[in-house]
C-alpha cells in the first residue's frame, strides 16, 4: 500500500487499540522489532529496547531495498550491508519510507 497520512493514522489508531496504549512511531519500530527478533513481550533494559527498534528499522530497510541481510553474529542477531546509499536520504523522507514499510508489514501481519 502506497503511503498516506490516512493510512498511517488508520494503523497507529488499530495498533493502539490492539496493545491498548498510545502509540507512536516508536513504538511501532518496537513492536515489529520485537516480533522480528521472536522474544516476545518481556521486561528489556533501555539498550536491549534499542537493539529491537534498530532491528526493526533494519528490517523494514530490507524490505524496501536499501540493505541485505547477511547472515547472524555471535549472538544471534542478523548481519545486514547497505545495497543503496542512504546516507543522502534526508531524515524526513527516512521517516516517510518507514511509515510506508510498516503500513504494508503490519497489513501482511494481520493478514495472516
């Protein structure tokens, strides 16, 4: 699904009301991280929420061409390498295309 103010806002209304709590971009990184990661809900410290969010971000990156994924460090965490250049992409439109990624993650999710 194509980006759009209305479809994010639609998602963040059905995530909030799914996980009753507020939610915001964030959160939502979290949440797929989570997900992604396959620990399940649990008590994280503020670095290991971090690592999810990145996770995540990774992910959704993966899913709209910008990086690959590699393979699992030590610790079992995916390896990824950049196939595009991101680093002229403004922060903005960084934002934009992760809306975008979750918009169609979320829609696959719940299609299931």
């Amino acid at each position: 699904m194509a980006y759009s103010e209305d479809a994010w806002n639609d998602l963040m209304l059905k995530v909030s009301k799914h996980f009753k709590v507020t939610a915001d971009f964030e959160f939502m990184l979290f949440i797929i991280g989570v997900q992604e990661r396959g620990s399940g809900f649990a008590e994280y410290t503020r670095d290991e929420k971090w690592d999810l969010v990145n996770l995540a971000k990774c992910r959704l990156y993966t899913r709209l061409g910008y990086l690959r994924e590699d393979g699992h460090d030590d610790a079992n965490w995916p390896v990824f390498s950049e196939v595009k250049k991101m680093r002229s992409i403004s922060p903005s439109l960084q934002q934009r295309l992760l809306k975008e990624a979750m918009i169609d993650y979320f829609d696959e999710v719940w299609s299931q």
